[in-house]
C-alpha cells in the first residue's frame, strides 16, 4: 500500500501538481482581466456615483479601463500560448484552446456585466 501511494504522489508531484497551478493561474488571470473590463464598461454605460476628479469623462475613462484589461487578457492568452506551442501538442488542440479561451472570456464579460445591472 505504501509502494501505491508513493506511486501515486510522485506522479501528482511530477503531473499533476505543476498542470493544475498553471490553470489555475491563467484562470484567476482571466478572471481578473474581465472584471476590468466589467468595471470600464459599467463606467462608461452609466453615470457613476464617484466623482473622478471632476473634470474627467467618464466615458473616456472607461474605454481606458477597459482598453487595460483587455490589453491583460491579450497577454495573458499569449503567455499561454507560447507555454502550449513549447509542450509539442497537436495546433487542432491550441486552436481549441484558444476559441475556448476566447468564448470563456466573453461570456465572463457577460455575466459579470449581468450581475452588475441587477443592484
């Protein structure tokens, strides 16, 4: 029983382990740069109880947050990119990962744009 479980903990140590931390890490990058992106888009649809600075359009900066989170996001999806391109997978699967990518940060978007309208 023992051998087993020394089996099983060096295959998480080597496998296991090192895949899970960088999804993990993409995810709460992703995760992150959308709730940017929320946030620009929420400010520039509608006119927010803070005051930035008084003179700024809310408008503009909003495009600008978003513009930041987007730019966020495009890195992050490149960063996984190269990481995928070095592990000698077939492209049909970095092509799914990237329309998965892609429709994951949206629908994100989305939803976190539809939680914000229902205060």
């Amino acid at each position: 029983m023992a051998q087993v479980r020394a089996k099983w903990l060096a295959f998480y140590a080597e496998h296991v382990e090192p895949v899970s931390k960088e999804i993990f890490s993409h995810v709460e990058k992703m995760i992150i740069g959308t709730l940017i992106i929320s946030a620009g888009a929420h400010v520039s649809s509608t006119e927010p109880a803070i005051v930035l600075f008084g003179y700024l359009r809310h408008g503009l900066v909003g495009r600008g947050v978003m513009l930041f989170g987007v730019i966020l996001l495009l890195l992050n999806f490149l960063d996984g990119l190269c990481k995928l391109a070095k592990l000698n997978w077939h492209v049909a699967y970095q092509v799914l990962m990237t329309i998965i990518y892609v429709a994951l940060s949206v629908r994100l978007i989305q939803l976190i744009l539809a939680f914000r309208g229902g205060e």
